[in-house]
C-alpha cells in the first residue's frame, strides 16, 4: 500500500535572509572582538617591554651625561689652550649631529610599518562592505 507522505512546507525569503543578516552581524561581532582581543594583547606586550626600556634608556642618559663630560676634559687635558666651553661646545655639536641623524634613521623606520594587526583590519573591512551591500 502506499501512503502519501507530506513534505514539510518550505521556508520563505524572509527567514533565510534574516538568518543570513544576523550570522553577518554575529561575524563583525566576532572580528571586533578578536580585534579588540589583538589590540589589548599588543598593548600588554608593549607596556611589558617598554617599562625595563625606559629605566635601561635613564641610566645610559646619565653614563653618557658623564663620559661625554669627561670627553670635553679630556679635549682640555690634550689641547690646553682650549678653553672649557669649547671643548664643551666641540663634543655638544658632534653629540647633536649623531643624535639628529640617529632621529631622522628612526623616524624613517617607524613611518615604514602600520602597527595595527592588518589581518583583522582587513577582514574587518571587508565584512563590514559585504553587510552593507545587503
């Protein structure tokens, strides 16, 4: 015998592209939060290295404050007749011009890096323009 066997009504367009919008809402949820998850990670991970970094950078100040010091004796004791302050004023120009060159090296690495993590920026991004193009 055969007996007729109903198949259960299909869904309509309405539920489907409901659930499609809130698994989109629900992924840039998601991506937002490993975002914010990356960020404060870095954060911790830079305050961790920057805190011995600053003491380190502190005391080098100071022993180099004292040797370049002793340098302009020492440009004194092997020249007499230079006065002190030029001697302070030889070793101040050399230290100035180093430090500018070391400044614009440092700035032109810095300005050749995005510290942002662009995996998840770029995800982001494009999870964000395929929900706004429904």
């Amino acid at each position: 015998m055969i007996t007729d066997h109903e198949s259960p009504p299909s869904p309509g367009v309405t539920p489907l592209i409901t659930g499609i919008i809130n698994d989109a809402q629900q992924l840039v949820r998601q991506q937002l939060t490993l975002f914010q998850s990356e960020v404060k990670h870095d954060l911790i991970r830079t305050k961790d290295a920057a805190i011995p970094l600053g003491v380190g950078v502190a005391v080098s100040l100071l022993a180099g404050i004292f040797l370049f010091l002793m340098v302009a004796h020492l440009v004194v004791w092997v020249w007499p007749a230079v006065p002190l302050f030029a001697a302070y004023g030889i070793v101040g120009l050399v230290l100035g011009l180093v430090g500018t060159r070391l400044i614009l090296v440092g700035k032109t690495k810095f300005d050749a890096f995005n510290p942002l993590p662009n995996k998840s920026v770029e995800g982001l991004k494009e999870n964000i323009q395929w929900t706004t193009k429904m």
